[in-house]
C-alpha cells in the first residue's frame, strides 16, 4: 500500500507506523546485535585512549576537573565505574609523559580512537547501503577535530548550568521560576542526547542525510538512551546477584550490557533515520526480494538506459537517490542493481567529497554501448571455467550453449542503449 492511496489525516500516522516496522524489520534482518557486539569490543580498547585524550586537551586549558565532573554526569549510569576508569587515564597520561615511550603511547591512542571511529562509520555505512568510506585522511581530520571540540562542549555545558542557578539564585523571581527551572534540569540530559545524536546521525554516515530524517531519529534513539540508563541504575538492585556471583569483578559485566544496548539504541535511531529518509521507496519491497530474473534484467538495462541518456544530454549525472525518487523503484534494489553494473564495468561512481553524494556515469563509450555488451558483461562477471577440462560432457555443452546465445544477441548487439 503506498501514500497515494490514503487520506492526508491517516498519511502522518501510517508514515510513523511504517518507519518503526521498516527499522525493526532491518535491525532483525540485518542482525543488529551482532554489529553492536563488535563495537561494545571496540569501545573497551578505545574507552581509556578516548578519556585520556579529552581529559589531556582540558588540562591544556586548565579545565581538566571540570572536564571529569561532567564525565561523571554523562555516565552516570555507570558512576561506580567511573572512577576506576578516569584513574586508568591519569595513570595512562603519567606513564606517557616523557622519554621514547611518549611517541608509542601517542601512536597506540591514535590507533585505537581511530579504530573505533572506523568501525562506527563502517556500521553506520553498511545501513545506509554505501559501501564506500572516507578517506583516511578526512576521517583523521573530521574525527580528531570532534575530539578536540568535545571539551569545549562539557565545559560550556557545566558553566551555563552553573551561571544559570547562580543569576536566578539572586533574584526575586527564583521561586516563581524555580519550577520551571527544575524542570529544566530535568530536560536537559535528554535534550542533550537529542543534539549529540541528531550530529551523529547526520555527520558519520559517508553520505547525505536530511536534517529532519536526522532529527527525528536523534529525538527518539536520544530519548530512549536516557531512558534506558535511568531504568539501568533503578534496575541494579534487581541485578545484585551478580556482586554474590561475580563479587568485585560484578562491575564487568554489568558495564558490558551497558555498552551492548547502548550500541543497540544507536544502530537502532541509525535504522530509522534510513527509513525516515528513504520511507517513499520502500514500496513493493516484498515484491523486490522475490524479483524473477527477466525483470532484474529489464530494471539493470533500464537504470543503464537513464545514466547514459543523462550522459548523452550533457545533463547532471544521477544518484541511486534520484532514480529511486524518480522512478519509483525502491532505493535498496536501485543499490543493488548500480552496485552490480559498476562491478561489472557498465558504470563508474562519481562521489563529491563535498555534498557526500555519489553519482553515476558510464564507464563504456555511449558510442560501443550496446544491448549485447551490457548483458555480457553482466552475466560474466564473477568466476567462470573453474571446471573446465574436469568433464568432457560439461565442456561441450557449454560451448553449444555459448553458440546459441551468440545468434540470439545479433540483434541486440545492433542496438545501442542510448538508441532504444
């Protein structure tokens, strides 16, 4: 059922409906929680290096404890552990201060944010279908310049609190606004959350994202994280048992399902920022996994056929996006079938640094690009003859069957793409 073919007063709330089932749909089929479980890994390397790096950029500009309490405000579900964390750090930092050792334990800290960053940017990108990630150069650029401005964030945070309870604290109208005040407080971690994810979700992912699509998933995954540390922290009594089984070591694995759904909320709010986005093409989605062979076919010439048509009319070169939207054919299945003509030779992809958007254009003279060369190129790529001379029977009927598709492709090889 697609938009068209309801009211406008049931449009909004089915749109809603349909993004929430699209985005579960994917986390189950996609296999979400194994994702998370590589990146809750990732996190244990980068934790310590990651906290290092920020506390040392604060105590470079004499903020190093304000920087610690709002580490512990942003944790706060995992207070007890935070302690044991930031000692980690301070020990890091002394053990990194001087002699030869200064160069390894930079280039280790390095290594292990940069790792973790990657391999966020690679889950975020394997939703978002695009297969293609920064360079390393603007990945080292973009992700130690967030290091560097996180700092600045905690203690504008921390400060603007502080000034704002101090200013009201000396004036008459504190009891008339003090309500408001507190309820202010209350929504300020969620509010928080809302623009640290809405920036995650708009800036990581190797491709463009709408600020509203963004949005509205940086609202609902920023809630629902803040939710869930609330529940975290009330639901430690009921998991007490661990300290009777674990004892002192009953930190670990609390903190590691911590992490784990953690990971969970946001490749969950990346999900639907995908479908927010791209809702108007999943239609017939059904009908597009159970596709027959002869209307992939006729959908791969039919996307080749507009590339090189926009190619031939000097025109700008198409994106996956545009020919979904255009053409009304579901954007995972446009993926799918671009992805397969540039393997094959058929076309190149054009991506813009700049507007992370990627385009397509031939990769084959529109002058040579015929039916006949589309479908061969098509049909061998990947590996053939691998059991040649193994059966003498095979063999042969493979060279009678080769015969036979030579005389039914005369006619297209007559037929240019840019000619149909």
């Amino acid at each position: 059922m697609t938009e068209q073919e309801l009211s406008k007063t049931r449009r909004l709330m089915y749109r809603f409906v349909k993004i929430v089932v699209l985005a579960v749909r994917a986390f189950i089929t996609e296999r979400l929680n194994v994702k998370a479980s590589a990146l809750t890994y990732s996190i244990l390397f980068a934790i310590v290096p990651m906290f290092a790096l920020i506390v040392a950029i604060g105590r470079g500009f004499g903020v190093e404890a304000l920087i610690e309490k709002s580490l512990e405000e942003s944790f706060f579900a995992q207070s007890n552990m935070i302690p044991t964390v930031m000692g980690f750090v301070k020990r890091y930092l002394e053990t990194t201060q001087g002699g030869v050792f200064i160069g390894i334990g930079l280039i280790i800290l390095l290594v292990s944010v940069m790792n973790f960053f990657i391999q966020v940017e690679l889950a975020f990108n394997g939703i978002w279908q695009v297969k293609k990630s920064r360079k390393v150069v603007s990945q080292f650029t973009m992700y130690f310049s967030a290091m560097l401005i996180i700092p600045f964030f905690m203690v504008l945070s921390s400060g603007l609190s502080i000034y704002i309870n101090t200013i009201l604290g000396n004036t008459v109208f504190y009891d008339i606004l003090s309500p408001f005040v507190q309820f202010s407080v209350r929504l300020a971690p969620y509010f928080v959350n809302w623009i640290i994810f809405t920036i995650m979700y708009l800036v990581i992912p190797n491709t463009k994202v709408n600020f509203k699509d963004a949005l509205i998933a940086g609202v609902l995954a920023g809630s629902a994280f803040q939710l869930f540390q609330v529940l975290y922290i009330n639901g430690q009594v009921l998991l007490s048992r661990y300290d009777v089984v674990y004892g002192s070591f009953a930190a670990i694995p609390l903190l590691l399902l911590w992490l784990q759904i953690s990971c969970l909320i946001v490749l969950l709010g990346a999900e639907i920022s995908y479908a927010s986005q791209n809702i108007q093409n999943f239609e017939y989605e059904a009908d597009s996994k159970n596709i027959s062979t002869r209307y992939k076919n006729f959908l791969t010439l039919f996307i080749a056929w507009l590339v090189v048509k926009q190619f031939e009319k000097q025109l700008p070169a198409l994106s996956s996006n545009q020919i979904a939207l255009e053409q009304k054919i579901p954007i995972r299945l446009v993926n799918q079938l671009v992805s397969m003509l540039v393997e094959a030779g058929v076309l190149v992809e054009v991506f813009n640094e700049t507007n992370r958007i990627k385009t397509f254009q031939p990769a084959i003279d529109i002058n040579q690009l015929n039916v006949s060369v589309l479908y061969e190129k098509i049909e061998s790529f990947g590996t053939e003859h691998f059991l040649e001379n193994k059966n003498v029977v095979l063999d042969d009927f493979w060279h009678k069957t080769q015969s036979m598709n030579a005389v039914d492709r005369y006619v297209s090889a007559k037929t240019l793409i840019k000619d149909i």
